[in-house]
C-alpha cells in the first residue's frame, strides 16, 4: 500500500516539474507576404507620408474641436443661426490649419527620423533628438534664425520627453 501511495506521489512531482517548465515554440519563418510588408513599411518616403497623412487627420480632428470651442465676441448681439454659422467657419478654419500643420509636422519628423536611423544604423534616442531638432527648426524657420534655434531645442526636449514617457528605447 505505502508503495503505491510513494509512486503517485512520484508521479504527480515529475507531472508538476513539467508543467513548471515553459513551452518551447518552434521558429516560425516570416512568410513572402510579411516580408514584402516589412520592407514596403522600412522605406522612408512610405513611412513619411504614412506619417503626414495620420498627422493631418489628427489635426482635423483636434481643429474640429478647438474650432467649436471659439466664442464670438460678440456673442450676445448675434443670433442662433448667426452663432452658429460662426462656429461652423471656425471650425473649418481651425481643421484645415491644423490638418497642414500637423501634416507637415508628421512627414518632417519622420523622414528626419527614418533618415537618421538608416545612415547611422541604430534605433535609440539620438535619432529622435536630431529628428525633433529639425523639425522644430523647419516649423520655426520663418520668424528667423532664433525663432528656428528655439524651435530646435524646445522640439527635441519635447520629442525626448515623449521617447522617456512612451518608453520605446533601452
């Protein structure tokens, strides 16, 4: 009796000891159509537009809402529907200027980005610093060359405390 009781004890340990033990995956290779997709997604112009096109959509978005937000300022003097006709070109105002902006803002940084990450061979940090860098500089190059050395500095801060906060680099 004690030996049969000692060898389901026996058993139930070796069971748990593979059940501890984590399960090995085989490799499983990309297939042609992943490959085609990562290649397609690696090259810069691709990545840039893919970039500009969301960064305009988003700024659509954010004009829509910060457009509706706009009071007139002579808001007591006006009627319903001249408010709202007011709001309306407001907001078509705001979304298209905030659609370029953001577009541009997009496309700029991730090309600067792809770019500095293609030519130095390496994915941290730095290429977001220089990728902000020019970004903020070529957005801040009308008011003059130290309208463009702040918008430089402030860009790259900004990019990098997004990089910390996001966490996507070692």
């Amino acid at each position: 009796m004690a030996s049969a009781s000692e060898t389901e004890s026996a058993a139930v340990s070796s069971s748990s000891k593979e059940e501890d033990k984590p399960q090995i995956e085989p490799l499983r290779l990309p297939t042609v159509e992943e490959i085609r997709g990562q290649d397609i997604w690696n090259n810069c112009a691709v990545r840039s537009v893919v970039s500009g096109v969301m960064g305009g959509g988003l700024g659509l978005c954010m004009g829509l809402f910060l457009g509706a937000l706009d009071n007139p300022l002579m808001q007591e003097e006006m009627t319903a529907k001249q408010q709202f006709i007011y709001t309306a070109k407001q907001m078509g105002r705001r979304s298209f200027s905030s659609a370029k902006t953001f577009a541009v803002m997009g496309f700029i940084f991730s090309a600067a980005e792809c770019v500095v990450e293609k030519v130095r061979a390496k994915h941290d940090v730095t290429n977001t610093v220089v990728a902000g860098c020019v970004t903020g500089g070529a957005l801040s190059a009308k008011g003059g060359p130290k309208a463009a050395c702040i918008g430089c500095a402030g860009f790259a801060t900004f990019s990098v405390l997004i990089e910390k906060f996001l966490d996507r680099h070692d």
